[in-house]
C-alpha cells in the first residue's frame, strides 16, 4: 500500500555514536536510509502551507489532496518541533 508520509522537518538529527556525530535523516528523502545524504536541501524554499512530493529522481511537485468527492482537503498543520 502506498502512502503519504508528512516530513516537515528540514535538517537531519544529529547524534553521537560510538563518540562519532551521526547525521539521522529527517526529511525522508535520502537514499541512504537512515543517515542523512544532504538531500534535504532542496526543501529549504519549500512553502509552508502546501504539500509537496519528490519522485526517485527528486523532482519536486505541489500536491492537492482531494476526499470521495472530489473536494479539496485542507491537511492539519500541526508539525514537530525541529
């Protein structure tokens, strides 16, 4: 099943391991899962109120969710402290 996973965060976590700094990703993108690959970047002028998705070459587009009937559907704002 397919899903839409909401990412709002726009930098990775960062933790130490081991006594090195590890790069977690946080905004889905990386293609090196679970570290950070600097893919994140390309998010940073991203609009707030609207809802975006990359594909696997990471081109970007704005999505418009829509319910049964074909009305728009405002999505829920609430998002986790960076």
């Amino acid at each position: 099943m397919a899903r839409i996973v909401r990412c709002d965060r726009s930098r990775p976590f960062l933790i130490q391991v081991g006594g090195q700094n590890v790069a977690i990703c946080a905004c889905g993108l990386s293609k090196n899962k679970p570290y950070c690959d600097g893919t994140h970047k390309i998010t940073r002028d991203e609009e707030p109120e609207k809802l975006y998705a990359y594909d696997d070459q990471r081109n970007r587009s704005v999505v418009q969710v829509k319910d049964e009937e074909g009305n728009a559907v405002n999505l829920p704002s609430e998002t986790l402290a960076d």
